[in-house]
C-alpha cells in the first residue's frame, strides 16, 4: 500500500486510516532513515527498562548521570529569585 503523507513542523507524521487498520495499536517501532526514505521496522524486543535487572538500571542510570553534558550559559541571578521563577 503506497500513501503520501506529510511531516508537520513538530516532525508529526499523520499516517492515513486505511494504513493504521493494518498496524497494531500500541506497536513500537525503529525509524531507518536510508538516504531520502524512512524506514519502519517492528521492535521485537520489549525495551530495556522491561527486561533489565534493577541493577542494571541502576547502573544505566549511573553512567547516564556521570555522562559529559553540553556547555550552557549560566542563569542569571533574577532568574533564580523566587519572584521571577514562574514568568
């Protein structure tokens, strides 16, 4: 089945119904990008969070929070009084 669909400007794909009828709901999938065409492959395994051991968890998230984060400039001092926080 061929379809012409569109990427708004958030990057949302409106896929048409008659496509949706033969997909499952709930399905994850892998974005391929080959070039100019996107690819859609199933998932087969369930994610890591399902199938890791609390201890690999927890050491994922060890390695995530000692990961090297880009540079950004610092807030300025109103920005952090407790007036300005919600503007």
């Amino acid at each position: 089945m061929n379809a012409i669909v569109e990427v708004d400007e958030r990057g949302t794909i409106q896929l048409p119904s008659a496509m949706l009828a033969v997909l499952k709901p709930r399905t994850r999938y892998v974005l391929e990008l080959q070039g100019e065409t996107l690819l859609l492959h199933p998932v087969t395994e369930p994610p890591f969070w399902q199938s890791a051991t609390p201890q690999e968890r927890a050491e994922a998230v060890r390695h995530w929070a000692v990961r090297e984060r880009p540079a950004t400039p610092p807030l300025p001092e109103f920005a952090l009084r407790r007036d300005h926080m919600y503007d």
